[in-house]
C-alpha cells in the first residue's frame, strides 16, 4: 500500500474476511474430484483429448499426502497430462516423491474409507484391524 502499488480500499476489503480452508490432506474425498477437474481445464489449454485417470493413478493420488495442497495436485495432473500417451493417465505419468511409508499409505487409505461410509468395507477393516491387533498381541515386543 506504502508503495503505491495497491489500492488501500482493496487492502482493507480484502483484510476484513478470513478464509479458513483445510488441507487437502484433510480432505481426501475431494482429490479426485479435483483431478479431474484439473484434467479438464488442462486438457483444454493444451487442445488435448480429455483424458481418464486409471485406477492405479487414482490410488497413487490419493495415497500422497499434499504438502503443496491443490497448486501442487494441479501441477501434477498438468505433467501427467504433459508426458502421459493413450487416453488415460496411468500411475507411472504420476510425478511424485517417493516419501510414503507403508504405515502412512494404510492410514490414508483408512482415512479414505472412514470419509466414503462404505459399510462393507468398513466391516471389513474392523477386522482386518482386530486381526492385525490380535496377532500384535500375541508377539513377542
């Protein structure tokens, strides 16, 4: 404002409200949907075909974390597009760090299970994780 580069009204506008929007980490029932949103606007920038996202990519961007939130999803899916061939973007267009650790994976994935209500496969990972449990207890530590 000081520099007369930005107008003091807009400053004061725009300070008045608070814009509190979680994580995509925190969200992960929204990842998808963003995808493909992201698919269809770069798929129109770049006169491309729209394309499908493979269930091995769908698994892929789901079990990343997203330090970066949506600006990185989106530069993921704008590379995916960039380097994938076929009409869809399968896992190995996917450009991430490779920083997940097994542990991390089942905990999203359970995230992601517990965020659709699925009941069947909720049942099933109650058991899986009182199997897992059991035998926990039964090693020795």
């Amino acid at each position: 404002v000081a520099a007369g580069k930005f107008h003091e009204r807009l400053y004061h506008y725009l300070s008045e409200g608070k814009l509190d929007l979680p994580a995509l980490r925190e969200q992960p029932g929204n990842i998808l949907p963003l995808a493909e949103y992201f698919v269809g606007i770069y798929s129109q920038r770049l006169s491309l075909p729209v394309q499908l996202i493979s269930e091995d990519a769908q698994r892929t961007l789901e079990a990343h974390s997203w330090p970066g939130n949506t600006r990185e999803l989106e530069n993921v899916i704008h590379f995916a597009l960039l380097v994938s061939s076929g009409d869809e973007i399968r896992a190995e267009d996917i450009n991430l760090p490779d920083i997940a650790t097994p542990l991390t994976l089942i905990e999203r994935q359970a995230k992601l299970l517990v965020s659709n209500g699925d009941r069947e496969q909720l049942s099933a990972l109650r058991q899986l994780l009182e199997t897992v449990t059991s035998q926990l207890e039964q090693s020795p530590a």
